[in-house]
C-alpha cells in the first residue's frame, strides 16, 4: 500500500498532441536517478495510479514525468488535462531496480529505451555519476515519428558535457527522419545496424545493456543479446541485460 501526498503541477511541456511533461512540486523522499513512482487521480470513488518514471536526476526543485496519452487509457487522458496549479497524488515511496548500483562494472553502458521511456535515462545521465562508471555511454531513443524525439536541448547538453563518449541514437520507425536510422531496435542490433552507427561492439566482455519501454522491443532486444552469449543481470548472478518494461 503507498502512502500518498498531494503535488501541484508547477509546469507543463507540451511536445506533441500525445506527449507531454509535467513538472511536479511535491515533498517526497529522496530517489535514486532510474526510479519510478506511482501517480494517481481521483475520479469519484476511485483512485486511479500507474506508475512513472523520474526523468529529473534526483535532489532537482521538481519531479518530473514524461507521460504519452493513451486515447482509450484510464489514466493518461486525465493526466493530460493537467494544467499548471492542478492538483495530483504521488506515491511517497520511489521504487524500482533501473538504477546505477545495480548495474556491474564494464566499458560501455547500452540505453536502449522506447517513447516515453528514455525518461529513466535521462534521469541518470543528468545525474552524472554514470561518466564516472563506463567509458561510452550509447543514448538509443526508439519512437514512431520524429517529432517524438523529444528532450533534445537536454541531450545535446551530455554530447557538450562528454563529447565522443556520448552517442546518441535515435531511431524511428513509421517515417524517414533525417540522421536517424530506420526500424526497430532489436533489428537494428541483429543486422549490426546500430553497432556499426555507435563504432562500438555489444559484448558480454565490454557492455552492460540497460533496457527500457515497449515490452516487445524489450523482449526481443533480449533474445537478440543473450543468443549472442550477454547474461540477464540478477543480483544473485550479476549479468550484463538489465530491463524494465512499461506495461
Ligand atoms: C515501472 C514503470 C514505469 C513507467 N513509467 C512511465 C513513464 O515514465 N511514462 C509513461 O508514459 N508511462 C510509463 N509507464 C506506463 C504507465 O504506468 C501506464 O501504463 C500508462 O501511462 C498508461 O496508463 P493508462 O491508465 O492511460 O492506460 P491503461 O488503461 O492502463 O492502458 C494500458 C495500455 O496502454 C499502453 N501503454 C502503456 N504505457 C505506454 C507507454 N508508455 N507508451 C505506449 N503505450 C503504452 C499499453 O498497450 C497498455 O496495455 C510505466 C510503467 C511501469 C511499469
């Protein structure tokens, strides 16, 4: 059961007709960058909650979500009605396992995310902790249109900050879209497409993959990673596959 506390929308990014981010004042306990939390609106009788993901690194004067709306969803199209000073309900206590210290050694850190699921990354990337753990660190974005290749001023920030330690990948799968390659995730890894974009190699020597978003795009980067001899990372047996999926 959470506890829960009430947060106000203290600003809204809209970035297209379905994606959006809100930043949120509320009081809550300190998190690791990669956590989730649940948020939650009332409607009647019912509490309505699911989870999301901080894209803030933690210890910033806002929380704050990246959030697509879900047309038939219970809760996304109420969330996308919030306006600034529109009240919400936070879940008090920060969870989750896509976090740094979970993550062993290794040269090159994977972040493969699709849509709205880059936000974990983003989150421990503006931390910063992670330049100090691995050599390379591959930023890959996975959406349908280009326009939903969203938080760019943020990332151009970590291509400044680490120059060509940091790649960034983006990829888009329903249009041609200037730099970005074309297609899925898990076959731009099968066919070499993306190693070849990065000039870096996924091995179970030199990586550690961190997975994020489309259960699909999740599954099938796994199979693809662990027939190629990568290991999932549990804690009694550290590996080299760490995934989360968004439904
Ligand atoms: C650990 C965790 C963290 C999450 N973090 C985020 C986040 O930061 N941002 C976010 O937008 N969602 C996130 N989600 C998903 C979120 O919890 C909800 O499932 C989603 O917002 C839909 O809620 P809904 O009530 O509108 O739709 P529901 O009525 O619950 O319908 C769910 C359906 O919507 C689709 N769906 C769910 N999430 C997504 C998504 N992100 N992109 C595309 N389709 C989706 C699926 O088909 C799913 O079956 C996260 C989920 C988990 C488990």
């Amino acid at each position: 059961m959470s506890d829960w506390i009430e947060g106000t929308v203290h600003e809204r990014i809209n970035w297209t007709r379905t994606h959006f981010s809100l930043r949120v004042s509320a009081d809550l306990p300190p998190y690791q960058a990669g956590q989730f939390t649940k948020l939650a609106l009332q409607a009647g009788e019912q509490r309505i909650q699911r989870a999301y993901s901080f894209v803030n690194p933690p210890g910033a004067p806002w929380h704050e979500f990246y959030i697509v709306e879900i047309p038939e969803g219970a809760l996304t199209p109420r969330l996308g009605d919030l306006e600034v000073g529109d009240k919400l309900l936070i879940a008090a206590n920060p969870a989750g396992f896509l976090t740094l210290d979970e993550i062993p050694a290794g040269r090159d850190l994977w972040m493969l995310s699709t849509g709205t699921a880059i936000g974990p990354f983003l989150s421990i990337l503006a931390q910063g902790d992670v330049a100090t753990r691995f050599d390379n660190l591959v930023l890959v974005h996975g959406v349908r249109f280009g326009a939903e290749l969203t938080y760019q001023p943020l990332i151009r920030s970590f291509a400044e900050q680490w120059g060509d330690r940091f790649h960034y990948v983006p990829m888009v799968t329903r249009e041609t879209w200037g730099i970005a390659l074309g297609g899925r995730i898990p076959s731009a890894i099968e066919k070499g497409a993306l190693e070849q974009k990065v000039g870096l190699n996924i091995s179970a020597e030199n990586s550690q993959v961190m997975i994020c978003g489309n259960p699909e795009m999740v599954r099938d980067t796994q199979a693809i990673l662990l027939a190629r001899g990568l290991a999932k990372n549990l804690r009694r047996k550290p590996g080299q596959i760490t995934a989360e999926h968004y439904w």
